[in-house]
C-alpha cells in the first residue's frame, strides 16, 4: 500500500489516477478502459465502505458519480427510451 494507506483507499487512489489518465485518450479509444473502470468501481466503493465506514463510500460514490455523470446519463437515458 502506499505509505500505511489501506488496501481501498490505495486502490481509490489508483483508480482515480487511471480514470483521469483515460480521460485524456481520444473518445474512440476511452470506451474499453472506461468500461473497465466503471465496472471496478463498485467493487472499490464497497471495499472502501467496510474499511472505512459509510461516510467514505458515500465520497467515493459522490466522486464517481460526478467522473462519469456523462455516460452514466446517456445510458440511462438510453434505458429509459428518452430522445436526445
């Protein structure tokens, strides 16, 4: 772990670190690794929840949530059968 951090909040930190990285690629090559990110994710949150308490899962997901609001609204758009 990084210095004494716990295994979820290393893991946080390297996912945020990956998802920033990401960001950065053209779109067409964002959608594999962003898929994989948003997948781990809850995995993540929920680790980080167990060790931490729910104040730290409540973060984690305000943080997720806020780093792929884009395509989580698409796709629940899309879900729910809305026209763009």
């Amino acid at each position: 772990a990084l210095a004494g951090l716990s295994s979820s909040v290393t893991y946080a930190v390297v996912w945020a670190l990956l998802a920033t990285a990401v960001a950065f690629l053209p779109m067409r090559w964002q959608f594999t690794p962003g898929f994989c990110l948003l997948l781990a994710a809850p995995v993540i949150i929920v680790v980080l929840g167990f060790q931490h308490g729910w104040l730290a899962a409540l973060g984690g997901t305000a943080a997720f949530l806020s780093m792929f609001r884009r395509p989580l609204g698409h796709y629940w758009r899309k879900w729910k059968g809305v026209q763009q």
